[in-house]
C-alpha cells in the first residue's frame, strides 16, 4: 500500500531524514513516535506529496508521489489530519467545510448529501452544520478535521499529533473516532508523542534522528522504548 524505499530528505541543506524504508500494510494502525526534530510530521508531509523527498520515493498504491500527474489520484486516497485543527478550517459553516473536499474531487450532489449525513452522524457534529467552525470547542473542532478528512472515504489517514491540543475527554472522544474509523478495514499513521496513545496502536515506528531506529508490531517493540531518554514511556 505504501512503500518507502531509501527515502532522504535534506532541507536547507540539513538532513531530516536519512535512508528510510518502510513498507505500511493495508489496514495497519501505525504510531509514528520520536523526539522533537526527528522527522515525523515530514515523513507524512512526504508521504501525502506536500513534499518531495531529496532521493529515493515513495509509492502509494504503485503511484509514484513524484510524479505530479498521480498526485490528485495519490490524494484521493489518503486524508490528512493536521495537529491544530484551525490550519484546515477554510470555511464560514461546519457544512461549506465538509464538503469542500467533495467538492472539489467532482461528487455528486446525491453522493454527497448521503457522505455528509454519515460523516456528521459518526463524528457527533449532526445539528451543528450551520455553526461558525471557529466557535466550536477544541474537541469539535478536532472532529471537524478528521470529518473533513474521511467525507470522502480515504483509505488511508494521517494524523499529526492530533490528540495534543485537547483536554482528556476530548482526548478520548477523538480517540474513539480514529479507533473507529480504523475498524471500517482503513490504514492510520498517527504521529504521537502521546505512549500510552501508541500502546494503543497496532504497529509503532519510531524515528530517531532522521533514521528509522525502531519499527514492529507494538506488543514487541513497545518494551524496548523505555531505554530511550526523548520518550516517556
């Protein structure tokens, strides 16, 4: 689904990250963890195409993120879910913010209004459509992004620390959705510094200095982290 070969990313003539491999199965519930600098949020940035990698590539589903003519297909796949959720705001209402994405991809009114209904239900925004979205609490506001993110039914969501600007229940409220939309058979790479967050996930890769240092199935990786000082285990 997604294949990560040899990948190297320089900015501003420094590294950020060197010599990744990784491939993301179909379906997996992945953590990306590290500490401050160690590459997560660029590695979904490539990942999506909002960056392009120095040398190696990046294919998801078989398409080539570098070629520029794959780039709306490779977007139709994938949702991104930024850490604060006023950056996706782009709309004066809950509905005109939902569905731009549809709109933009060409939906049909009919397909539509049956994605709106559904994404409303499950993200609990259903009787706040006319609502400004910047009025909304953190929690609402955070479960606008992801709805904003999935109305076009994604297979694939990246998430960057979005758990971080919340309080504990909106933090499990939140939670709740991603782990529910993972259900529905979908793939999530989930940037976290959050441990007790990633114990939670399937698989954790964790970056260090650029570099994958660690990559598995959670239940064998996560009791080799408590070693490393960046992480809070």
């Amino acid at each position: 689904m997604i294949e990560i070969q040899d990948l190297w990313f320089n900015y501003q003539e420094q590294s950020v990250l060197e010599g990744i491999n990784l491939e993301i199965k179909h379906g997996e519930f992945c953590a990306v963890v590290g500490g401050n600098g160690s590459g997560k949020s660029t590695l979904l940035k490539l990942i999506e195409g909002l960056l392009l990698p120095s040398s190696g590539n990046i294919t998801v589903f078989g398409m080539d993120t570098q070629k520029e003519e794959l780039i709306l297909e490779i977007r139709k796949k994938i949702g991104y879910v930024f850490q604060n959720p006023e950056n996706q705001i782009i709309a004066s209402t809950v509905l005109e913010d939902i569905c731009f994405g549809m709109e933009n991809l060409g939906f049909s009114r009919e397909m539509m209004t049956e994605r709106l209904e559904r994404v409303l239900t499950f993200t609990g925004l259903k009787g706040l459509e006319n609502k400004n979205p910047l009025m909304l609490s953190g929690g609402q506001k955070q479960r606008l992004a992801i709805a904003s993110s999935i109305v076009t039914d994604p297979e694939i969501l990246l998430m960057d620390e979005p758990l971080s600007m919340l309080d504990p229940e909106g933090q499990r409220d939140v939670f709740k959705l991603i782990v529910d939309f993972h259900k529905s058979n979908k793939t999530i790479l989930l940037v976290t510094h959050d441990m007790a967050v990633a114990s939670k996930t399937n698989r954790i890769i964790f970056l260090k200095n650029g570099k994958v240092e660690l990559s598995g199935e959670t239940a064998q990786v996560f009791p080799e982290l408590g070693k490393y000082e960046e992480l809070s285990v």
